[in-house]
C-alpha cells in the first residue's frame, strides 16, 4: 500500500457500508489488507483474548463482553448500510455473539507464524 489514503478508499468496497462503491479489488492490495489485518491482530490479540475469555465467565467478567458488545454494535450502526439484512443480522442480539466469537477466535488463530495463509485460505473458503 502506497499511503494511508489507499486503504482508506479500500474500505469503501465493503458491500455493507454506507458509502459502498463497487470496484473490483486487486489481488495485491486484498494480500496487504490481510497482511494489515494479521499485523494489527497481534497488536490486539491480549485485548482479544481478554474479551473472549470474559464471554466465557459471565458471571466474573460481564463488563469487558457487554463494553465490546456495545461499541461493535455502535460502530455498525455509525458506518454500515442499516437496511441491509446482513447488517440487521449482525445488530440481532441472538447472532451477533456468534459472529463476534467467531471472527475473534479467527483473528486470534492470525498471530502465529503461519497467520497470513491461515487467514488468506480462510477468507478464500468464505
């Protein structure tokens, strides 16, 4: 990625935002953006794993899960397309922790060594 504007204006051609624009991403910057996603998933995989295992103790540990919990179902609400059925099923409370499990357990497996083709096969498959 040439500059911090690039992957800015990539973000855009996620069909669930707001400002969606359909171009075609090519197969170089959809390899950087994984490379970006590892490289942050290690920066925030004690943050990660903090909130999954507090998921796991509700009792103990409810804050940290319904802090994320809120801030995500914020962030989507904020930047994301509200009349899209994908986007009304990530604010649906009984999928929504499914979902959030799912793609944290998935960025957590990111941080070892062989995190970039786990993810790059991962999204392939998806």
């Amino acid at each position: 990625m040439p500059n911090k504007v690039t992957i800015w204006k990539l973000r855009n051609n996620n069909p669930l935002r707001k400002s969606y624009v359909n171009n075609n991403i090519k197969l170089d910057e959809f390899d950087a953006l994984i490379k970006i996603t590892v490289e942050m998933s290690k920066y925030l995989y004690p943050y990660m794993r903090e909130i999954l295992q507090s998921k796991e103790d509700v009792e103990k540990n409810s804050i940290i899960w319904n802090d994320f919990n809120k801030r995500f179902i914020e962030l989507i609400k904020e930047r994301f397309n509200l009349n899209s059925i994908r986007v009304k099923k990530l604010l649906n409370q009984t999928d929504n922790d499914e979902i959030i499990i799912m793609s944290l357990v998935t960025l957590s497996l990111c941080i070892s060594s062989q995190g970039y083709q786990r993810l790059k096969h991962f999204l392939y498959d998806f």
